[in-house]
C-alpha cells in the first residue's frame, strides 16, 4: 500500500504549498476546505493547534507586518491507506522579511472526504540543521 501515484503525490504537493502561500493564510474559507475538522499541529515549538486554533490565528498573521515566508524541498510521500497519504519534506521558514531561516523536517497526513476532496487531518515541525536551500 506505500506506493503513491505520482498524479496524487504532485497534487497534494500542491495543497500542502497551497497552506503556506499568503493568500490562502488570509482566506479562512479556503482554510476550512483544507483542513479537516479533526485535524491536529504539532508546532516546532511543541504547542499543539487544532482547526479552530488555526482558522483564529493564521487570518489575523497576513494583517501584520511580518508575513512569514517558507521554503521547501524534498517532498516524499506514502499511502497509508486508500484515503490517508503521509507527506514529509524538509523546510525552512523565515518569520520577518530580512530575518535568519528556522530550518525543520515536516510531515503532514491528508485523508480523503467522502465528496473525494483531500484535506489535512495532522501536521507536525521539528526543528533540524541548516540544510542548502535548493532554487525552484
């Protein structure tokens, strides 16, 4: 059952950089499509979020100066089962325009609804070493 198809692997690539693009941040709509209602975080930091925690907080993050801005590379995914795929990549993520990467290892679950559409359901960061940052 690990074997995911490359069509499935490239789109859901898609939605997890989608979570990290500012016009999906400031969209709570697009959010709640997105993210399932039993979803779970895990940040860097070890405080865990669910989707009420980030409807609430990423909306308000794009009215403020500092817009965070994110790198990532080295996408690997696996099925779970039919309707769950495991995402995990590395990424950097730089806060404030200007300010020093916080480099990290993520990983995601997506879970397919019943309407077919594909939302995230877990995700967690975990700090790690300063890696290259390869270019698009």
């Amino acid at each position: 059952m690990n074997k995911i198809k490359a069509q499935l692997f490239e789109h859901l690539i898609e939605l997890e950089r989608s979570l990290m693009r500012e016009d999906v941040r400031a969209d709570a709509a697009r959010l709640n499509a997105l993210i399932d209602d039993d979803f779970i975080e895990v940040s860097s930091d070890g405080r865990r979020f669910t989707k009420v925690n980030v409807l609430e907080r990423l909306p308000k993050e794009q009215s403020k100066s500092r817009k965070p801005l994110f790198h990532n590379q080295e996408f690997v995914g696996r099925m779970l089962s039919d309707t769950v795929v495991q995402l995990y990549y590395r990424s950097a993520l730089r806060r404030i325009k200007g300010g020093q990467w916080h480099f990290s290892v993520r990983m995601s679950l997506w879970r397919q609804d019943d309407q077919q559409n594909w939302q995230v359901v877990y995700h967690q960061s975990t700090p790690c070493e300063a890696f290259a940052l390869e270019q698009p």
